[in-house]
C-alpha cells in the first residue's frame, strides 16, 4: 500500500516558487529521509502531507485519501521549532496528553494517562513524567515531543531535524526507538536531516530536494555525488560511507 504519492506537486508562498512539480511514491511501512540546503522546500513539503500547505498544483494522498481527509490520529508530527512557551506550567505527562487531545488537559483519565506512559516508555523517558517541561534539557523536550506523537499510535510519523540537541549517544537511542516503533507497529517513518550520514545509515530510501526532486531512491541511488553537487552548489561535499543496512527488517 502507498503511505504517501505526490503527483506533480508545486507550491507557491507568494509569488516565491517553494516546490516544483514533486512526483513521489512512498511505500507503507518505510523509512524515508528528507535532505537539502536550507530553504529547499524539506519542511514546506511535510506541511503539505500534514495539510497545512495547499498546494498550488498538483496532488497529495495519504494512504489513499487528500490530506484533510486523513484521520488526525493516523498522523504523528515532531516539529524542528518547538512553539511550546518552556515557561508554561505544565508537567510532561500533560504535554504527552495533549498530543492525544490536541488540546490541554483540564482532567486526566485513567486511559490517557495509561497511553501517555506507555509513549514515554517507548522512548525510555517515563521517569520524566511528573517532571516540570521548564527542567528539561533540549534532548529530553525532543524525546517528549516524540513519545507525544507516538501516543496515539500514528501510521505515518513526520519528523522536521528530530535530532536537534541530542548528543550521540542519545542520538543513536533515539532513532533505535523509531525503527522499532515501525518494525512494531508497520508505520511508515518520513524524516527532515542535514545529516547526510544519518540518512545512509537509517533510511530505506532517501528524497533529496532543492525545490525540485534532484534524487529519489536507495541512499547508494540518491546520495550519489552527482545529485549531491546539484543539490548543494559550490558545496564542499565530504564522502559518504557505505550504508550498514541496520533498517532492512
């Protein structure tokens, strides 16, 4: 089954091209990358899956469906910049709830909080739960922000640079727990990097963008020196080693 097929799809902010005619098919159940230089369109194109950008052209379809069609619980996002105020008095196992309710907590119920720590658990921060989201470190909010989006069990999960402040061992543990979240549960994984390495090792296939599709495929296919050049022009380009196919279950 298709998790994700765009047809030609182009947007506009403006008058400022931002993608350009993507044709794409991703299959349920894989691990894909997203890679470019800042401005490519990477974040631009998870907001058109999560139906918060409407494209100018072309389609979108998410298992089958428009995006403002998909049930909101089928979809689990953790966004790059985290608009939460960190002053906000609330406590983690809240922020977990909320990714259920999409709204904050008056009263907690036995079912949510047994779901919330359960997500915790799965992303090894369930000690967290009572902790103040003020106290946490930049790689404890990513894990939280993660177990917030694996809560209700999506069937696609979009991650905009999850990684961002976690060092790397905590790194490692961290993408540990997506692959076996979709080796668990058949989720298909749609992932935003810089990090050209993490996208060889992790990825089933790699998109590399510059407003246009410059690479679709394999990591060994798509991280191709060719594309890489046209995708990052006038960039030094260090080589890449040899993916170890640790995702291939």
């Amino acid at each position: 089954m298709h998790a994700v097929q765009t047809e030609n799809l182009t947007l506009y902010y403006g008058h400022n091209l931002v993608l350009a005619e993507i044709t794409c098919c991703i299959q349920a159940g894989e691990f894909l990358a997203v890679l470019g230089p800042n401005g490519a369109g990477k974040t631009a194109f998870l907001k058109v899956l999560l139906g918060l950008a409407r494209p100018s052209a072309g389609t979108v379809r998410i298992f089958e469906q428009p995006p403002d069609k998909v049930p909101a619980q089928w979809i689990g996002y953790v966004p790059q910049i985290k608009t939460l105020d960190r002053r906000f008095p609330a406590i983690v196992l809240e922020l977990v709830i909320s990714g259920l309710r999409h709204a904050w907590v008056a009263r907690i119920t036995a079912k949510e909080k047994t779901k919330a720590l359960a997500a915790l658990a799965l992303v090894n921060a369930e000690h967290l739960a009572m902790r103040p989201v003020n106290d946490l470190s930049g790689g404890e909010l990513q894990r939280i922000y993660l177990a917030r989006s694996l809560a209700r069990e999506p069937r696609l999960v979009l991650l905009d640079e999850p990684a961002t402040g976690i060092d790397t061992v905590g790194e490692s543990d961290f993408y540990k727990v997506l692959n076996d979240y979709r080796v668990r549960t058949g989720a298909t994984i749609i992932m935003v990097t810089h990090d050209w390495e993490v996208a060889s090792d992790q990825a089933f296939r790699v998109m590399v963008l510059n407003r246009h599709l410059i690479g679709f495929g394999t990591p060994g296919e798509a991280l191709c020196q060719e594309c890489l050049e046209k995708a990052y022009p006038g960039k030094a380009l260090p080589g890449l080693r040899a993916a170890r196919g640790i995702h291939h279950v």
